[in-house]
C-alpha cells in the first residue's frame, strides 16, 4: 500500500526515480543561541544535484528570510575524484552576514537562515517542495536562530 500512496508525483501518479535537486545547512543547527552584537554566522552544509543531469553550480544563503541572498563557496575540490560532480553531495561554507536584532524580541528565534541550490542548467531549488515528502522535499531549508545580548549568554555559560 506504501508505494501507491508514496514516491509518486503528484500530478502524474508516476513513480519517482530520482531524487531532486536539494540543498541543507548542517551547521548552524537549529535554536542555535547567537549574541544580538553578532554580525555573522558562519554556516557548512550539502547541495546534490539530484536528477537533473546536471551539477551544482551556485548556493546561496539568505539571513534576511529571501530579502537578499549571499553566495556561498561551493567545495568542488572536495569531491571525490571517482564521482561526477552530477551524482556528488558538494560541501559549501560561508560566513553569512545578519540583520540587526531587534532588542524587543531577544530569545525568540528572530532570524531564520534560509539555503537554496542552483544547478548548472538553470534549475534551481523552490522556496517550497511540490506534494511529496520525505526523501523527496526540496524546498528551502530554513534553520532557525535564537538572538539573546552578550550578558545573558555569559551569565548562562558561568
């Protein structure tokens, strides 16, 4: 019954082969607690370019929920040099600048980071996943981040 319900497309019904393009932040984790004085973050994750029979050429990262994205490094050195970089997990890193916080709302998760993938033949990830989930989501991955001052984090840390 599983696979009359699941890993089909939405609007076709036929049966999905391949996973799609994707992207995922692994680091910051989510709740993560940053000072309100920081400035940026930086941030490791993973874009595959699933089945599009092309590879990853850009990430971005936006800390600003898709105001404005900053371009991440991609790792391609780091791929294996027996795998195409069209069938590859390619790291990527940057130091992603933030936003000011918003003093009134400290210790609530005021930022969200925000990753989406581009692939070298224009495809690029949705901020939101077509019908299908588990392996298959690809929307934005959204991380979100808790701001609190400088004093509250070094009083909670002694």
């Amino acid at each position: 019954a599983w696979n009359k319900t699941y890993y089909k497309d939405a609007e076709t019904g036929e049966p999905l082969q391949q996973l799609p393009l994707n992207s995922v932040l692994l680091t910051p984790e989510p709740g993560t607690v940053i000072s309100t004085d920081a400035v940026s973050i930086a941030v490791q994750g993973v874009a595959y370019p699933g089945g599009t029979g092309s590879s990853i050429s850009q990430v971005e990262v936006s800390a600003d929920r898709g105001k404005s994205w900053q371009t991440a490094r991609c790792r391609f050195d780091q791929l294996p040099t027996d795998v195409s970089a069209r069938h590859a997990w390619v790291l990527f890193e940057a130091h992603v600048e933030l936003p000011p916080a918003a003093a009134a709302g400290c210790g609530l998760p005021l930022e969200e980071l925000w990753v989406r993938a581009r692939c070298a033949n224009g495809e690029e990830q949705p901020e939101v996943s077509r019908a299908h989930g588990g392996y298959f989501y690809n929307g934005y991955h959204k991380v979100p981040l808790i701001r609190q001052p400088a004093a509250d984090l070094a009083s909670q840390a002694a």
